[in-house]
C-alpha cells in the first residue's frame, strides 16, 4: 500500500530518466552523477526499480541557469 501511495506521488510523466536529462541539458549521464553526487541536481530514484530521475523544472531551471553564464559550467 505505501509502495503505491509513493508510486501516485511521483507523477512520472514530470520526470526524465538519465539519459533523456542529458540530452536535454547537452552533457553526459556521467556528468549528471557527478552532479546529483555533489548537489549541484538532485535526482529522485524511481519509486520501483530505484533508477534516477530529473524533474523537468528542476532541468529547465538549471539551463536557463548555464544560459545566462558566459561560456556555461557543464562539470
């Protein structure tokens, strides 16, 4: 019962796994955990199988971020 009340929380469709967060943002999966390990974005693990995921605002928000920095920071 508390697996699937996590499971309806997490609305799936505002999440991106790993590989779609990198495309989207133009760096590699390795750069994203690198960034979830020191903070810099925090996935949340999938509620089943405890793979990451990137909430689209969060993504949308660190690139308007690397946007407005003269040359971006992709590490």
């Amino acid at each position: 019962m508390l697996e699937q009340q996590n499971h309806d929380a997490l609305r799936l469709g505002d999440y991106l796994t790993i590989a779609e967060a990198a495309g989207f943002l133009g760096v590699s999966p390795a750069t994203l955990r690198n960034w979830d390990k020191v903070g810099k974005l925090k996935a949340v693990r999938h509620p089943v199988n405890g793979y990451r995921l990137y909430r689209q605002e969060d993504l949308k928000r660190l690139l308007k971020t690397l946007e407005t920095i003269p040359g971006g920071d992709s590490e």
